[in-house]
C-alpha cells in the first residue's frame, strides 16, 4: 500500500516558487493572464503565468534568492507563511503596517524539508502533493476589493471554491482536477482516514480523522494511507459557517484520488461525509488533538513565567463614523476589553454594537513571556476569527466554547506539548489563549485572516522593542524600500 503526504493549505496572497540546487536564485514575473473557470474568461494576476503559483521546495536551513519583477497593473506585498524573517519586518507584507497594500490570486505552496541529514518522524510516504483550497469569483478582484471597502465588508459571494485552481465536476464548464480565501471549510476523502502530522510547518502527535476543518491561510499536513478497493473516490470541500444562509457560498469542490491498475469505476466516484455548514462541535473536534512532539528531536519551550497578560476581544460591529479611522498608529491598546460581560450572550445590548475609533498597537518589551486570551462575542450574532500573528509563532496552550473562566479554565491548559503555530480557528462563541516570547525586534502586525473582518478592523500590531546586544537589534530599512 502507499502512502501520500498532503500539504493541505488554505492560502492568500504570497508568493512560492521551484528549487533546484542549494541556494539558488529565481526570477519570478508578476503579471495578469487569462484564465478560464465556470464558463468565463478573466485576467487573473499570476506568478509567471500559472494560478496557483509555482510551489517552492526547500530544506530546512537552505538559503534562497528570489527576484520579483512586478508587471501587473498595481503595487502588490509578498507575504510567507511559516518564514518569521527574524529582525526583519520590513519584508513581511502587512499593508499599511509596513508595506502597502495586497492583491490576490497570487498565491502558491512553500514546502519546507527536514534538515538534510535528517527525516521526517513518521514513515517517508511515497508520494507528496500540494492541495491549495481557495475561491474563484467571476467578477474583477480589484472591484471586489472596493467593494468590500465600500460596503463595509458585504462584498460579492465567490462563485466557486477550488481545489488546486480548479473548481471540480459539481460547478459548470469544470473539470476534476486564490483568490481571496474568506470561509471556513471542511475537508474530506471519500472511504478514507487521514492521519495529520503537522501544521503551520510544525510537527504534531499523529492522530486519525475522517474529515478536517481549516480556517483560512492555515496548513496541515495529512497522510493518507491508499488500502481500499481500487476506484474513483471523490476529495471535497464545503464551508463551515455560522452566519445566516445566503450570506455565503454553500457550494462545494471536488477532486478525484484515482488507484491505479485495471478496474472499471464507479460513475460517479464515491462522495464523501461533509459535516453541515454550521456544526460548529464538528469544526473544533479535532483542534484539541493537536500535540507537538515536543522531544528530544524536537524540543520545545513554552513560556511558563508569564510577565505580560492581554485579553483581546473579537467582535463584530457597527461603522465607525465616517468609516474612517485616519491618523498614525499610537501604542496604547487597551490589555483587557474596557467593560467585561457575558460576551456569549444571545442577547445583548445594540449600544456595545458601536466599537470606539482607534488605531492603537501594543508595545512588547524584548524577550517578554506573552499569554493572549482570544474570546469571540456574540456581538451582531458573532464569528469565527482566524487569527494570524505575523513574525512569531505561539504555543495553543487552551481552548473552548464560552466565556473564558480565569480560576478555572488556565488550571486545564497544555502546558507540556502544546502546538506550535501561527494561524489558529477562534470559533464563533469561544475562546483560545497563546503563549510566545516577544524575540523578534519590529513591528508585527495581527489580524484575523477572513478578509471581510480584516477591511472592518479586525486587525492590530504588536511593536517588539529591540534588546540589548547587537543580534537584537531591529535591521534597518532597505535602502530601495518603496514608500506607500
């Protein structure tokens, strides 16, 4: 029987491309092309002509130099997930953080490879295959983005989500084979079990399932054990959600895993089991099963000597007047929410709905312990967050639905091999508290990946203070940065 690994991601907006030799350099050419899905033709922006972008094999430790030649028609950042360009924010691509703004469909798979020397802590699968779940809409992305700015995040639903660029047999003009990723979704293979053993580029305890949940941008890695009958078996992918039916595309995608050797198929493949679009129990049973290694191959250190305390609030809101919040950032982010309530609460009242205007980040002092507690309210009927901290990566040290209890809820924390990530699933009602340690010099932004949230607000920066010795220290502005 084989064995396949699945690199299964949910991607925006960076950049990945082929490696051949040990520090090698690349040309990448940004530039729009056609690209045909559900019966119409577009301009799309691509990475040397290809949608999703050319996948980037490295090992870890390897060194790579890649030039980005931008011929499209406006200015675009690069972003890597799982690289936390270490003293270096410059480089990191949060618009109007430290870069102007992003553009999607650009997007591809950066695969990093244990150490050479070294394997992975699981047995070498035979073969190993990117899955990138994403979005297609047919109308132009740029006016979608508008749009979004526009109405105050109620923007154009997406025609069709993807499997690898392509849509699959259930949507029109397909065939069985990123935009802007904005949606939870369920994941699945027809018959079979995956075992998933690592995520964020972080290894994990292996452990079964026979579907998935991924919030977007996040990534996991599955094997999938080929020990059924030969056929057609169909891979697919649905939303989860828990806002109101018609505001969100209840489509799903498809694609085909094909045994080899002489047998007649079924027609149509085997179709797999997909939770309901809003069983939020089946979107975070598996998320307490992730467990890091954590031994002597793969150590860890999670923060036990907490020094600074925040409880961040996740909420939906009215518009801020004027929809406008202009001005230079300031520094003074409140720790903990200004009123505490029952933030899970099917009724509360419509005054706390008008958030206060601000842009505040949060300074860290160099080599700070951090613990942030996440909690999702019930605000507007309330959301799923997908929280991501650019330039760290933090240990999920607890999780649950509800108010955070702070007696009892950190006496059931992980504190012994906690995951190691850097984008997690804060479900609609819940709460999710992280820990890392404020080593890397710069100003990082923090955001949740849905897109409508992120043109609400939803989003911050955490402004790490340089240490003491020179390998601490912040690196300066390349000379060549663009301004915005």
């Amino acid at each position: 029987m084989k064995v396949s690994i699945y690199k299964l991601l949910g991607f925006l907006l960076f950049f990945s491309f082929y490696h051949c030799q040990a520090w090698p350099r690349y040309e990448f050419v940004v530039k729009e092309a056609p690209y045909t899905r559900l019966c119409s033709t577009k301009n799309i922006l691509t990475v040397n002509c290809q949608f999703p972008g050319p996948t980037l094999n490295v090992n870890r430790g390897d060194t790579i130099v890649v030039d980005v030649y931008n011929r499209g028609n406006y200015n675009i950042t690069i972003h890597w997930h799982g690289v936390k360009q270490p003293r270096n924010p410059w480089s990191d691509g949060p618009k109007y953080i430290t870069h102007t703004w992003l553009r999607a469909t650009v997007h591809g798979a950066l695969i990093i490879y244990p150490k050479i020397g070294t394997t992975y802590p699981f047995p070498k699968p035979d073969v190993e295959i990117p899955i990138i779940l994403g979005e297609w809409r047919k109308e132009d992305i740029m006016q979608v983005y508008l749009d979004l700015e526009r109405y105050a995040g109620l923007g154009v639903l997406s025609d069709a989500y993807l499997i690898n660029g392509q849509p699959g047999d259930l949507y029109p003009c397909s065939k069985p084979v990123k935009a802007i990723l904005v949606d939870n979704l369920f994941f699945a293979i027809a018959n079979h079990t995956v075992m998933m053993v690592g995520s964020d580029a972080s290894y994990l305890k292996p452990f079964n399932r026979t579907f998935i949940c991924l919030t977007p941008c996040q990534t996991v890695d599955i094997l999938l054990e080929a020990n059924q009958s030969p056929n057609h078996y169909y891979m697919a992918a649905s939303v989860y959600t828990t806002v109101l039916p018609g505001s969100y595309n209840n489509s799903t995608t498809t694609a085909i895993v094909e045994y080899n050797g002489n047998y007649t198929p079924s027609s149509p493949p085997v179709f797999p089991y997909l939770p309901e679009y809003n069983e939020t129990e089946a979107s975070i049973n598996f998320a307490p099963s992730f467990r890091s290694l954590a031994d002597k191959e793969h150590p860890i250190d999670v923060p036990m000597e907490i020094n600074t305390h925040l409880f961040y609030t996740l909420s939906l809101g009215s518009p801020c007047k004027n929809n406008s919040c202009p001005g230079v950032y300031g520094t003074n982010l409140p720790d903990f929410p200004q009123l505490f309530f029952h933030f899970t609460a099917d009724y509360l009242p419509m005054e706390w709905e008008i958030p206060q205007l601000g842009t505040e980040g949060r300074v860290l002092d160099y080599n700070s312990t951090v613990e942030l507690v996440f909690q999702a309210t019930n605000l507007i009927k309330g959301a799923d967050h997908g929280m991501h901290l650019y330039g760290h990566s933090f240990y999920v040290v607890g999780l649950g639905l509800w108010n955070f209890d702070k007696d009892k809820d950190p006496l059931t924390y992980n504190l012994v091999d906690p995951p190691l990530q850097n984008t997690i699933h804060v479900p609609r009602n819940g709460w999710m508290a992280i820990r890392f340690k404020a080593n890397n010099p710069g100003v990082w932004h923090m955001h949740c990946h849905i897109d409508q949230h992120m043109v609400w607000g939803m989003g911050t920066a955490f402004i790490v203070k340089d240490g003491e010795s020179p390998e601490a220290k912040m690196l300066p502005p390349p000379p060549d940065m663009p301004p915005c």
